[in-house]
C-alpha cells in the first residue's frame, strides 16, 4: 500500500505525510518546491523516524511522473499541489489556471494510464462562493468563486465529477478544508509564508514577531458578534487526520465521488482570534480597523456533520491550541 502525496512538503502535506506514516502507510511525496523548501522531508523523518521516498518534480512533468508511477506501486493519490494565493491569483489568472489546472489534468492522465483511480483532492470552502447563510453544507451547490485561485477549485472538483461519470471505477474524495490554522506541535511543521501574507493568522505570526507593525482588521461592520469577519479556523493535524479517515473510506468504497467539509462547526471572529492570540501566548498583537477586503463574506463556518457521520472524524483542537501552536513555529522559524 503506497500513497503519493502531490504537493507533500507544503503546509498541508507535511502534516498529513506525518499522520499516515503515523498510521504506518508507505507514502512517497512528490513536489516542485515552488512554495515549499526541502528540508521538510527531513523534519518529517526527525518526527517519525522514517523518511519519505521525495521527488522534487512538477506535477506538469507527464514523463516525470509517468516514471514515478512506474517506479512506485502506488495504490491512491492525495493530490495537495497547487498554487494557493487568492490575490496572486487575481494579478497572474493565466499562472494559476495553467498549474493548478493543467498539473491536475496531467496528474489524472497519468493514474489513468497506471490503473490507479482512488485519488483525495484538496478543494476549498470557497467553492459555495456567498449563498447568503453562514453555515455551508455539501448539499448546496458550487457558486462562482470570485478569483482564479476559487474558480480552479471549482474547475477541478467539475472534472472530477466529469471523469467519474465517464468511468465508474474511480473513487474521487474531494475535501473542502475551512480555515486551516496552526502548526505540528513539536514546531517543525507549519506555515510560513514568503512575503507579506494575505491570510489572517501568517499575518498575526509576522506582527507577533515584530517583522510587521500591525494587524489591519478587514471591517468592523459586519452583521456578526463583535462586526468583524466570522471564519471556521482549524487546527492543521485536526485537518491531517481527516485525510488519513477520508483515504480508509475511500479505499473500502465501490466508487463515486464524496465530498466533505472539513471545519470545526464553530465560526470565530478576527478579533476572538487576536485576542486569543494575545492570551495564550502573552503577547500584544497591535491593530486597526481598515475598509472591508473586496471580495470578503461576513461570516461562514462548517457544517461538519457528514464528516462525523460518515469518516467518523471530528476536529478535537481548540482555538488555543492553534494560537499556541502557530506562536511556537514562527518563533521556532523567524
Ligand atoms: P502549500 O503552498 O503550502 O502547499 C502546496 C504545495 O504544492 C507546495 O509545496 C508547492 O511547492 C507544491 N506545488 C504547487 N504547484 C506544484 C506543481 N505544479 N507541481 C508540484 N508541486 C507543486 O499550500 P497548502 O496550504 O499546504 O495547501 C495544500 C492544498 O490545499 C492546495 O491545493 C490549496 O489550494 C488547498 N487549500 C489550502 C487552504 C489553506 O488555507 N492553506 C485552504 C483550502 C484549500
Ligand atoms: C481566504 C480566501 C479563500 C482561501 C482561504 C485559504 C479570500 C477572499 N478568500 O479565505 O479563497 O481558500 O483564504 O487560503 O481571500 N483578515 C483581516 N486582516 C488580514 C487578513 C484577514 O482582517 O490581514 C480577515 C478577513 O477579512 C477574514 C478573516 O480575517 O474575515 C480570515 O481571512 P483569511 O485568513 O484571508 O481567510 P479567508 O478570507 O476566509
């Protein structure tokens, strides 16, 4: 039992290639390293003894990874690589469409040519777009996402369905993950994103450290508890662990297409989530109010209750534990 983890030196990844070699599963990763470093195959081995078989490849590479796959026994597929960054995405369409687009096309054809049709996908809650109620369930449909980054999700999870319904032997996971926060415990594993961040906790992590002066909070005049921004912020192993459920599923599965929310079912606000911050890890986080960010909902959270009742998974970190969680990786890796 072999599992490819495209995309495995990422946030994401890195902590899912711990839980399943945790969970005593053979994995190998395979990344290009545009948004990731290296040294992350050997802090999972520092974490788990073992070393994952790593290939630094693009997915975008057909006879690259057609090798892998001839190399490689591999039973099934978490496919985590893609470009991620909502406003990039905006300012290069053309970039993120041809990687995240074109790396899955090449990805699939390759399985298919290979026989191994059991793949997860990493999607998004940004694919309900704003149907204008807070809590988002899989039932509901996909909305248009307002960006390129959105609008592969969407795009990939379509031509998984597509390719599904022209071959009823694949078995396709597609996870739709909330606000994934915090870091692996032992502070190896985490995010750290280069530049200035978009999202709200990298941002909190660089003021906490004193590389940015202050936090801008997104609107103060939102209809929700305190007027700011309501998110279903997750603690990253919480989400790691859904995979490990969601890849039992769907190995035991005849085949279909399942799709599952991955949050906690509880929505906090950016100020929950300063303050929090600040109390956990006794330090001040210094902010202001700005306008609302284009493109912004007011509030959305999981409802996580498939996940429960199908994989049997529930997310068990509080939003202290991913406060504390986050302080101790940036600090461990300014
Ligand atoms: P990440 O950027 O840390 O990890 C993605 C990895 O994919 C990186 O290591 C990058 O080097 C690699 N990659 C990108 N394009 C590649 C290509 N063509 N070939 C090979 N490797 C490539 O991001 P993450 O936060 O770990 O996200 C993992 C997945 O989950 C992504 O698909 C992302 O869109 C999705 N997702 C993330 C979030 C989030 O908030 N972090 C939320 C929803 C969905
Ligand atoms: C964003 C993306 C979403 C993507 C997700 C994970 C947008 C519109 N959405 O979600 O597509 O899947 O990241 O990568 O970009 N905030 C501040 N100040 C900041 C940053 C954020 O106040 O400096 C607020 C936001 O207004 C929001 C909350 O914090 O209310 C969370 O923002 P963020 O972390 O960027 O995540 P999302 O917007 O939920």
């Amino acid at each position: 039992m072999k599992v490819l983890l495209t995309g495995g030196t990422g946030y994401i990844g890195s902590h899912t290639a711990v839980e399943l070699i945790n969970t005593g599963k053979d994995i190998a990763i395979v990344d290009s390293l545009i948004n990731s470093n290296e040294d992350v195959v050997e802090r999972i081995k520092q974490i788990t003894g073992k070393e994952p078989k790593f290939y630094k490849t693009d997915i975008l590479d057909k006879e690259a990874i057609d090798k892998i796959f001839a190399e490689n026994e591999i039973d099934a597929v978490i496919h985590f690589a893609g470009l991620k960054a909502v406003g990039e995405s905006v300012e290069k369409p053309l970039e993120y469409y041809y990687n995240n687009i074109m790396g899955t096309l090449t990805l699939l054809d390759v399985m298919r040519k290979h026989n191994c049709k059991k793949i997860v996908f990493s999607s998004s809650a940004t694919v309900y777009g704003d149907p204008g109620v807070p809590r988002l369930v899989e039932t509901m449909g996909r909305r248009t996402p307002t960006n390129p980054y959105g609008a592969t999700k969407a795009m990939i999870e379509k031509i998984l369905e597509d390719l599904y319904i022209s071959d009823n032997s694949w078995k396709i996971t597609i996870l739709r993950y909330f606000n994934p926060i915090g870091a692996h415990e032992s502070g190896l594993l985490g995010d750290n994103p280069n530049g200035i961040p978009n999202n709200l906790m990298p941002y909190i992590q660089k003021v906490a450290i004193g590389e940015l002066e202050k936090l801008h909070v997104f609107g103060d005049d939102y209809e929700t508890k305190d007027g700011t921004g309501v998110r279903d912020y997750i603690h990253v192993v919480d989400l790691a662990k859904g995979h490990i459920l969601a890849l039992e599923k769907l190995l035991s599965a005849d085949g279909g297409v399942e799709k599952y929310n991955l949050g906690t079912g509880c929505g906090y606000s950016v100020l929950e989530l300063v303050k929090t911050f600040e109390k956990v890890n006794n330090i001040k986080i210094p902010y202001v109010i700005d306008e609302r960010r284009p493109g912004d909902i007011a509030a959305c959270y999981a409802d996580a209750s498939k996940a429960e009742a199908e994989l049997g998974w529930k997310a068990t970190k509080t939003l202290e534990d991913m406060c504390r969680d986050s302080w101790r990786y940036i600090q461990m890796n300014k």
